[in-house]
C-alpha cells in the first residue's frame, strides 16, 4: 500500500508534523509505503471568517507559488489513501472548479482534532471520496448526520508516547489541563444577530450546557 501524508496545519504546539510522523512509523510497520508533503502554514489561505464558508467563496484566493508547485505534483497520482489533520486542501478547487482533491487517485482521510463544527468549512466540500477520523464517537455521529456525502466517520482514540503505571489519587502535584482560548463574546454576537429560531435554540443549549458539566454539546440539542 502506498499513503500521502499531507502536513497542511501545524496545529497547537506544532504537533502536525509529529502526528504525521507517528502514524506514518506505525503504517510503515503494516508494510505501507509512506509518502510526506509539508505544506507551509500560511501558504494556503484560511477561510477568512471568523464563521464558516462555503468552499466556492473562497476559490478566488490564491496559494503562494511554492504551495502550488509541491501541490500540483500529485495531480492524476494513484494512492491507497491521502490523510491530512484537520486539512485545508478539501477547500482547494482548481481551474476547472473541480476540487484538487479529486484529482487524486485515492479516497482522502480528514484526520479532526476538534469537533467537527469547527470545520464545517471543509467538511461541507463534497468530495468524491472523503472520509473522517475522529476522536470522539460523537463527532463521529455528527458528521454522518449532517454530512451525509462523506462516505464514513471512524473514532481513533488519542494515544500516548509512554503509558505511566499507578495509583493516580496518590500523585504529589495537580494536573494542568492546557486549552486554547477564545473570546466568547465574538460567537455570542453571531448567536445574537442569527434568526429568531436559531438564537433561541442556540442560547437554550448556551443554558443547558452550562447547568451541566456532563452533558455534550450533542445531547444539549436533544432535550
């Protein structure tokens, strides 16, 4: 088996290239044969917004030279399987407005970190042969319920570089869980300038959530 590994976002802490790193070593030892393209971060334009867009209004940016010239060397190229984290490149259309990665030989893996609202943008393109990996059965359940054209969304649990034995309510320090902060204020004016319907469901689920630290963002919708 032959695999593309794409590296188009850095991510937090700069672990893309880890990650792709990882999973390549651990398909090289199945016998797959690895192949690694590093895009630079910046080099392929971002949606734009601090919300989500459709590919199409997008398509009018252009990618830096570099970007286009490692990209283009995979078009009409047969893979076993292309594979990017949380990928850019389902929003790239080319000339003919097909999309870039459908003129690759091999169904595209989509490896999402993040729950998949966050990447409505790319994973509303509806690609000939996409695929999702995720890391929550949830997300899982949400792509296939509104993103029906994907053809399936897999759970890969997140997994360790060492595993530490022992009993940790006897652990000496506090555990720091790290995040990435963003202002919350700037999704309360979307909510608030949406449509009547949509605000209201949106600030009841707002509500729900946080009188309950154990239900999802998922099953807030249901009650």
């Amino acid at each position: 088996m032959k695999v593309l590994i794409f590296i188009t976002r850095q991510l937090c802490y700069n672990s893309g290239r880890y990650f792709a790193q990882k999973i390549g070593k651990a398909l090289q030892q199945y016998g797959c044969e690895c192949e690694y393209c590093e895009i630079p971060e910046y080099a392929i334009p971002a949606a734009g917004t601090e919300i989500a867009q459709p590919a199409s209004l997008n398509s009018n940016k252009k990618i830096d030279q570099s970007a286009e010239e490692l990209l283009d060397q995979y078009i009409n190229k047969k893979y076993d399987a292309v594979l990017d984290f949380n990928s850019k490149l389902p929003r790239l259309i080319m000339d003919d407005d097909s999309y870039y990665l459908d003129n690759i030989d091999a169904p595209f893996y989509n490896f999402i970190l993040d729950h998949p609202l966050y990447h409505h943008t790319t994973l509303s393109c509806k690609l000939n042969n996409y695929h999702v990996f995720s890391i929550d059965d949830n997300h899982c359940k949400y792509v296939r319920k509104y993103y029906p054209w994907i053809k399936n969304a897999s759970q890969i649990n997140l997994g360790a570089e060492q595993v530490a034995e022992g009993d940790i309510s006897k652990k000496e320090n506090n555990i720091l869980f790290m995040g990435t902060y963003r202002n919350p204020d700037v999704y309360m004016q979307l909510i608030l300038q949406s449509k009547d319907e949509d605000k209201c469901d949106m600030l009841s689920m707002i509500d729900i959530i946080t009188g309950n630290n154990e239900i999802t963002i998922e099953n807030s919708r249901k009650q």
